[in-house]
C-alpha cells in the first residue's frame, strides 16, 4: 500500500507496470485517474479484473500489455473503446480468443499486436485487416493458426514484419508460404517473415 501511495504522488507517471505484485482492483483504482497515462502493463497478476482496467483513465495510452491476468476476461472492447490512441496490444491467457481480436482490429492506430497462449483461429487473424495501420503480428502458442491464416497476413498491403512459434504451420505449409514472395528468416524456434514489395 505504501508502494501505491507513493506512485499516487507521481504527478507525472506516463508508464505503470505491474508484474506478479499481487495488487488489488482496490488499489488499482487509486492509480486509476492517472490522466497522461501512455504506457500499462499488468503481467501475472492474478487478482486484477476487468472492471478495474475499464476503472484507468486511458485515452491517452499507446501500448497496453496484458498478460496472464486471467480475471481480466472477454470482452474487452470497452478496455479497448477508450484508448483510440492505442499503437500496440500485447493479450496473453487461454480466456482470450478470436472475440477480442475482433475487439483488437477496431483499434484504428494499432500497429502491432502480439498473441500469446490462447486460441486464436485463422478466422480470428482474418478480422485484423480491419486494422488499417496495422504493420507487425507476433504469434506464439496458437495451434489453431494455419498457413491460410497467416498468408492472409502477409498479403496485407500495409504489413512489414510478422513473428511466429509454435503455431500449426507444417513443413508443406510452409513451403507454400515461401512460394508467395515472402522472405523467411528461421531464428531458433521462431520463424521470422517479412513480405517482398515490388
């Protein structure tokens, strides 16, 4: 309480992370009329909810991080809704899914958006080319993805740079993608992937 107290008399805290501290939604929301707010991230904790990150004054955030908090549940498109700055999203925890890319790819200054550890579908990966400034994806332990889906990404006028791992992505698939004009670059067990324009 005392580490909130003193963040609370930061006049000019523009970047607030919080990982594995184990605060509360009645902590959180001393710190929630922050209004210069640019930067949030929460990661690992397990007793933030969604109500308390809708609480944050956040229109003028860029990048949101929202990672294995597993109260901060679907839907998030009021979270979303009330940052029209927002540049990049990182969401990660099995209770996310295609709904909140479809809540993602409204974000009309999103320009990179990373997916971790829950079940997006090619269907969901679809919905970001509503996403128009949208340039770099990173994906990682998302089964449901095919090479369908991703090529839809690379097709992507505006795309520059998409990371993949541990995505259901097979060797055929793979050499199918690279027959598309695109450039591979394999950098462990990630694959990296970059579109070539004319």
């Amino acid at each position: 309480h005392d580490d909130i107290e003193r963040l609370q008399q930061c006049r000019a805290l523009v970047d607030l992370s919080l990982a594995g501290t184990g605060i509360t939604d009645q902590s959180c929301v001393l710190l929630a009329h922050r209004k210069n707010l640019q930067v949030l991230s929460l990661s690992c904790e397990y007793r933030i909810t969604t109500s308390c990150v809708n609480s944050f004054n956040i229109a003028s955030l860029q990048q949101l991080s929202l990672l294995d908090c597993p109260k901060v549940v679907e839907p998030i498109d009021e979270i979303l809704r009330a940052a029209p700055q927002l540049k990049v999203l990182e969401l990660a925890g099995s209770q996310f899914s295609d709904r909140s890319i479809k809540a993602a790819s409204t974000c009309r200054c999103l320009t990179e958006i990373h997916i971790r550890n829950f079940d997006v579908s090619d269907a969901g990966l679809d919905q970001l080319s509503n996403a128009p400034h949208l340039q770099q994806v990173f994906l990682s332990g998302t089964s449901r993805v095919t090479a369908r889906g991703i090529a839809a990404i690379l097709s992507r006028p505006q795309f520059r740079f998409l990371l993949w791992s541990d995505v259901g992505v097979d060797e055929l698939s793979f050499a199918e993608l690279q027959a598309k004009q695109t450039d591979f670059v394999w950098r462990g067990t990630a694959t990296y992937a970059r579109a070539r324009r004319k």
